[in-house]
C-alpha cells in the first residue's frame, strides 16, 4: 500500500512539472546566407582555390572592396597586413562587382578555373597581373572586358604566345604594360599592333630569355601603332638603334627608361643617347638610374618642350641640377646624383 501510494505521488508530482516546452531547447533554425549568383560563384572559386602563400587577389570601385589571402573571406579588421586605415575591409555578400574597376593579382596561379571566375567582373577597367604563373593551355579571353582600359602582365611567367590574341575586342584598351621573352614577343608585339585603342606602351624585357645583345623590340612595332603611341616606357638596353626607331614615334610625349631595378638597363643611358633623341619635341622624360654626366646640361637646358623631368642616381652633381633646374619653370623637377659615384 505504501509502495503504491509513494509511486502515485511521484508520478503526479513528475506531471505537475512537466512543461513541453521545457524537455528540450529549441533549436534556433540555422540562417543560410544567400548570395547573388555571381558572387556565389566567386565565393564558391576561392573557397576551393589552392593559393600560393603570398597570394593576393584585391578588387576595388566605388566604394566597393574585396580583398582575398590565403585565408579568404576570414577578415580579421584588426589585422594590419589588411591596412585597415587605408581601406575599407567590403563584405563579399553584399559586393555589388558592377561598381568594381580595378583588380590587382599577385603571384597566382592564372588557370581556365581562375579566368572563368574573373569574367564575372566584366565592368572593370584596369587588371594588374603581377609576377602571375600562367598554367599550360590557359586561354585568355579579353573580350569579356568591354570596358577595359588598362592591362598590366608584369613579371609573369609561362605568359602564352597568344596571351592577348582577343585583346583587341576591348575597344577603351589604351594601355598596355607587359613583359615579354624570346619566345613570345613577335605574337605579342604582333597583338599589340592590332589593338585599336593603344595609346601608351610599357615594354620589359626577360632579357634572360635568349634575347641578342643589342636586340631592337621597336622595329617590330607598326607605323599606325607608332602613330598612335603618345606614352612609351622601355625597361630595355637602348641603343643608337633605339634612339633612331623612336624618331619614328611622331606624337611621342612621354618617354621612361626604367633602370632602377635593372643596372644593366640604366647604364645603356649615356650622353650620347640623351643627344640623339634631344630633338624630339618630349613633354616629360623619366629616367631612374643612368650613366649621364655633366656633358648633358647643355642639352636639357635647351631641350624647350620638356615640362616635367625626373632623373635619380646620375652622375651630375647637385650644384650641376640646380643649374638645369633654375634654366626655366618646370611643370615637375625631380633630379638626384649617384651618392656612390666618385664626382671628383
């Protein structure tokens, strides 16, 4: 009887308590982050891309930023390899790849996978390839860039021959920067010759690349692309060669030699070449690095169409660029001697 009366009382007391909604927590239903397609389809390239450990892919517009390393999409805005202060960290869900315009890449691997994501990108207006890995059989189809304005395909590797092949279904395109090897630069240059809105040119040559000694890339580039050309950087050796092929460039307002990371480029750059192209009517001349001395202050002096000029590490001594500084007034003026050269 008492066993009886003791599980009666244990078993109103359990029904007494007993609340549904008490057996067991809800579970909260699990949002599920939705994406347009065509950022789905850049998250969804990242997400398996197997990157270098130096990678960076950057995209930036109108208020609009998308950064991805190797830990994509994990933004730590604290993290100072971001450079928070400079930039605005954007958020992949809500990027809106209309309002992007430019995209850096660095050291990537440049596959059909990677090329097929970057198309979605169609409104941007520069792309910057830097020291890239091209992989083999990758076709780039420029053409999906209608509004491109300037392509950049520095320091890559394995760049194909036909690399630019579609390049000239980009009507706006009116820069190009490449660096070019011995095994592609006749395709290239050839591309080059054919797209119809070049206007400013910038050569680099892997010179390690079975190049001759005073090979002459000019001569390979068209009387109507000449024609065209009003911005030309050359990280290239010059030659008296050099200076006669760019007599053949009318409308030529800029000219850099790019020596700063290459001696072998600066040193080509003596008096002599200084005179020999003196004559054409330049607005700016940029020359980092060079072997001129002082037998090239007559020269600048007189050079009367120069407005802007930049010339480091020569072999004129700063009281000698005072002098050429103080000849008239200089749109921009920037000159410093070699401090490792013996003046005396």
């Amino acid at each position: 009887m008492k066993k009886s009366l003791a599980l009666f009382l244990g078993l109103l007391a359990i029904s007494l308590s007993w609340n549904p909604g008490l057996v067991a927590d809800e579970v909260p239903e699990k949002k599920v982050e939705t994406y347009s397609p065509e950022v789905a389809k850049i998250k969804k390239y990242f997400d398996g891309a197997n990157l270098l450990d130096y990678s960076e892919f950057s995209a930036e517009g109108d208020n609009e930023y998308l950064y991805s390393f190797p830990d994509l999409f994990e933004y730590d805005e604290n993290d100072e390899e971001l450079d928070v202060e400079e930039f605005q960290i954007g958020s992949i869900k809500n990027l809106d790849i209309k309002k992007i315009h430019s995209i850096f890449i660095y050291e990537y691997c440049i596959d059909s996978a990677f090329m097929d994501m970057l198309y979605l990108f169609s409104d941007v207006k520069t792309l910057r390839f830097y020291a890239c890995t091209f992989a083999d059989s990758v076709e780039c189809d420029w053409s999906h860039f209608r509004s491109l304005e300037y392509l950049c395909l520095d320091d890559c590797s394995k760049v194909p021959s036909d690399v630019l092949k579609s390049a000239p279904m980009c009507p706006k395109l009116e820069a190009l920067s490449i660096t070019i090897s011995f095994n592609n630069y006749k395709s290239i240059v050839s591309d080059c010759n054919k797209l119809p809105a070049l206007c400013e040119l910038y050569l680099d040559l892997d010179l390690q690349k079975g190049f001759p000694p005073n090979f002459e890339i000019l001569s390979y580039i068209s009387k109507n692309t000449r024609e065209k050309i009003r911005n030309l950087d050359l990280t290239v050796p010059v030659t008296d060669k050099t200076a006669h092929y760019l007599h053949k460039f009318p409308n030529l307002k800029r000219l850099g030699i790019q020596g700063h990371h290459r001696p072998d480029v600066g040193k080509t750059v003596t008096d002599d070449f200084i005179l020999q192209i003196s004559d054409i009517p330049l607005e700016a001349l940029q020359i980092p690095m060079s072997a001129i001395t002082e037998k090239s202050i007559p020269v600048l002096k007189e050079w009367k169409s120069l407005k802007l000029l930049f010339l480091s590490l020569t072999r004129i001594t700063p009281s000698q660029m005072e002098e050429i500084e103080t000849s008239r007034d200089w749109d921009f003026f920037d000159c410093y001697p070699d401090p490792d050269f013996n003046h005396d």
